[in-house]
C-alpha cells in the first residue's frame, strides 16, 4: 500500500488550518488518514501556534518508506526532520550523459541541413529583392 504524508484542510470557509497527516495514496484528501502528525496554521497571529508537528514520528514514516507531499516536504526541511536521516534522492552518477548516440548523430544531422536550406532561401530572398531595388532605382530616374 502506497503511504503518503500530506495536508489534510480542516477550519472554516475563508480561514484554513491543515492537519498533516499519514494516509494511503488511494484515499481522499479529507478522507481516512492512518496517522496525525501535527498541524499547520497559516494564518495564526502567533508564530509559535502556526506548526506543530511529532518530528520522530515523521522520520519514522519517512524512513518507513511514505512519500511527503511538495508542501509537507518544504515543511519537514524547515522543521529539521530529514536530518541525520538517510535520503534516498541524493543526485546519481551519470557518466554517459551527453554522448554521442545514433539518434543524437541523425538530429544534428538533420539539424545542419534544416539551417542550410534555410540560409539558402534567406540568400535567394535577399538576391530578388536587391535585384528588384535596382530596376526600381533604374526605372525611377527614366520617368
């Protein structure tokens, strides 16, 4: 079963408050959640009453596997619970990025003959209209 840790919206219409919660992927937003970690207010005047949160239970979640929403991610940073946790997406090693493949080889390819053919209609262009500009310039003078 897929976990997920995210917000869950309770409050009133105009001012919402979220719980953060532990819920399978499949259910609800609102629905049934296996586990409250905390809350978040918003919009709480006391900066001391905005977050709450049960950080040893969010890394054991974490650790257990539950993936944390965008929001709730940003949140476990600035509360501290990912530290001396092992991460799993730290950057990868990818040595064969950027070499040369069959299929890199045929679009540069094509590419080159694309800006060729386009510098030759540009040349074309710019001959007719110089060329028109001097029978313009030749007949104006005869009138």
């Amino acid at each position: 079963m897929p976990v997920v840790i995210r917000m869950k919206r309770i409050g009133r219409k105009n001012a919402p408050s979220y719980r953060i919660s532990v819920a399978d992927k499949r259910a609800p937003r609102d629905g049934r959640t296996l586990e409250s970690l905390g809350f978040y207010d918003p919009a709480s005047p006391v900066p001391e009453l905005r977050l709450k949160l049960d950080v040893e239970r969010a890394r054991r979640w974490i650790q257990n596997g539950a993936q944390p929403s965008e929001t709730v991610h940003s949140i476990f940073l600035k509360t501290g619970v990912y530290k001396g946790l092992e991460r799993g997406d730290k950057k990868r090693s990818r040595p064969k990025r950027g070499h040369a493949t069959a299929t890199s080889a045929t679009r540069e390819t094509s590419r080159k003959a694309r800006d060729e053919a386009k510098a030759a209609r540009r040349s074309t262009r710019l001959k007719a209209r110089r060329a028109a500009a001097k029978a313009a310039a030749a007949a104006a003078p005869a009138e």
